[in-house]
DNA sequence: GTCTATAGCCTGATAGAC
DNA sequence: GTCTATCAGGCTATAGAC
C-alpha cells in the first residue's frame, strides 16, 4: 500500500503519470480548468476515464500537480539574476531567459496566464506571498543599480512586469502574432527586437 | 463569425440584450467559452436559463456578438494614429488610448485574450485579414516615420506587439500585478513608465 | 414574452469484474 | 492495474402552457 503523496515505483505508472500530465498540459492550457473536460485529457493520453482517475484522485488534483510544477520552473530565470553581475547584462540575459521559456514551453505560459486571466483562483497566495517577495527583493537589487547610475532610472516593479509582458506574449499571443506576421517566424526578430528595447532604456 | 440580427425593438428587449451581454462579458472573460455556462450568464443577467436563449439562439451566439462587438472598437485606437502628426506624439498617444482600454475595459481585454489563448477559434479569420492589413498599413507608416529619421529604428510589427503586450497586461494579469505592488496602484505609475520606455526606445 | 418542465447529452467520479 | 458499466448531477437547448 502506498500513499497518497508517494512517487510512482514502476516504469508504467511513471510513464502513464508523464503521459497525463502532458495531456493535460495540453488541454488545461487551451481550455483553462472548467473548459477542460477529464475524458479530453484521458482521451489525449491514451488511457480510459477511470484509468486516469486511478493515477489522479480527480481533475482538480491534475491540475494542482501541473501547476505546483510550473512554479518551481516558472521562477528560476528571475532567481537567477546575479546581484555581483554587470547590471545591464543581467537585465538582457534574464529578458533573454524568459524569452527562450516563451519558445520553448509556450503551454506553460499559456497555463500560466489561463490562471490568472481568470483571477488565480488556486495560486493567488503564491502570488502575493512568494512571488511578491521575490520581486521585491529583485525591485530593490534594480534600483540599487539605478541609485548607483549603472542602468537609468525606471520605476523597478513595472520594469520587471514589462519584461513577463513582452516575452511571454509571444507565448499566449502566438496565434495572434503569426497572423500579422505572415510567414516571418516571430522568434526571428524578437530577440534583437527586445535586447534593443531594453538597452535603450536603460543605458545609462 | 455571424451576422448581426435584427436589432430589438421593444424597450424590455434592449434592456434584456444589454443585461445578457454584460453578463455574458463577465462570464466568457473569465472561464473562457467553454468554461462559461448559460445557466450562470442567465442568472448574472436577472433571466431564465430558457428566456436567455429566446434572446439569443444558442451560447456561441452571445459570444459572436460579444466579439464582434468588441473587434469594433478594439482596434480603434490603431485607426486613429494620423499620419500627418507628429511621429512619436502619435506612438505616444497610440499607447495612451490603449492604456487607458486597459484600465476602463478590462473584461473587453480579457475577453480577447481568452479567445486568442485558446488559439482564436472564432476570430482567426479576421486577425489574419483585417488586423493584418491595418498592421501591416501601420508598420509601412512607422518605417517611412523611420526611413526619415523621426522616429529611431526598430522592427515596426515587434513595435506594435510591444504596445499590444504592455498596456493589455495591466487588464489581462491585473490579479497578479496587484498582488505584487500590494497597495500601490498599478495605473498610477504605468503611463509614466511606458511613456519613458518610447521615449528612450524611438527618441531619434 | 416569460415561465415550468423536460429532453438528451455530457460531466466527474465510482463499483466491481478480471 | 486496467477494463466495462454505471451513477448522479450539470449541460445546452426545446416544447408547450399562460
């Protein structure tokens, strides 16, 4: 017997757990929670109704184990800010990061954005408790910076929204985008599009 | 996208469309189209589930007409850019109108946003055709704005999204940017902050 | 024009055979 | 561990009384 929490021991339900969580990346960040229906993620995973709900207690368990992975990943590129660095550099790589996330786990972003569009009914005390310490305390490393005359002076905490709000668009708005754009890749111009942007606003 | 139908004629049937569509706006921007059900639009609206859906035909019904509606006016802040101003005074104004959307018509923004998330089912068409185009249009502007040296250089259709991106945030994750400014308003300093980034980005 | 009643399908979740 | 069968409730939409 084993509990509720315990890690999966065998390679079936190891894969079988992977293959819902991928499904269920897929339709929770298209439809959002109460657009997704078990039977779609079921369906997508290979596996009958009930099976899935053998591995998962029910959708909202899918969905809270999603999500808390999210988080730990989702972070990391602002941790990841090094207060020793040279400012402006930090800054570009971290755009950079968050940009290279857009590109490579748009469903993630889209997940990310389905939850709080829709008032971050399950993560808004992540938010205003984690979350909200982490950027502040980024907030306070940036207008060090800004104190010191190594990067221009800008309100911090919109700096820092600034930079979720334009990469992660490429992620959410990609259909958006690709249909202004035509045949040109999105991922093409935006790089140097942003590490403009942001080197001119803050070049000292 | 369907048509319009005929517009109401009766003062109860004006006051009952209205009452429906500003239900179902509430509704469909926060659990997107799937996620929204009529039972919760009618009771939001003051109607029976059975006299909503004598005022319209069916769910997606009320959702055409809520994004048609909205496509209207949505891009007309773009229509209004004059190409005889002045280049960065129209960019400027450009982001205001668009920040000002964002904070009188936040259910509009997340409503188009839920809709282009889910990868814009209903609306595709028209991205890729009108938007397009007026896009398109938009960005030959900017570049003969550029080629003469009155705005400085950047891709014009990233110039755009970046606009897109940044002011539509401020509706779209509105939960999350409060829970990390806490008290702080996020629209006091937001067009301080957007004016100093266009500046600094298209100053010649 | 608005209601009650309900059809008919889909939902999340469970029971029990194997 | 995985299946078929199934539940009770919620879903969109319709019928028909008044």
């Amino acid at each position: 017997m084993t509990l509720a929490k315990a890690r999966p021991r065998t390679r079936i339900q190891k894969k079988n757990r992977a293959a819902i969580l991928e499904a269920a990346l897929e339709v929770f960040s298209t439809h959002g929670f109460r657009g997704a229906t078990v039977d779609q993620i079921a369906s997508e995973a290979g596996l009958s109704k009930p099976n899935l709900l053998y591995y998962f207690p029910s959708k909202e368990a899918i969905h809270s184990a999603l999500l808390e992975r999210l988080l730990d990943t989702w972070l990391d590129p602002l941790r990841a800010i090094d207060p020793q660095g040279e400012p402006l550099e930090e800054v570009l790589a971290y755009v950079r990061r968050k940009l290279e996330m857009s590109q490579s786990l748009p469903r993630e972003s889209r997940l990310f954005a389905m939850e709080v569009i829709q008032g971050a009914p399950r993560i808004h005390d992540v938010l205003s408790s984690d979350l909200k310490q982490l950027v502040d305390e980024t907030a306070a490393l940036l207008e060090d910076w800004m104190a010191q005359g190594r990067i221009a002076r800008v309100h911090p905490h919109h700096l820092i929204f600034s930079i979720w709000s334009l990469t992660q668009h490429y992620a959410d708005f990609d259909v958006q985008v690709r249909a202004v754009l035509g045949r040109e890749d999105p991922f093409a111009a935006a790089p140097a599009f942003l590490e403009t942007l942001y080197r001119r606003l803050l070049t000292p």
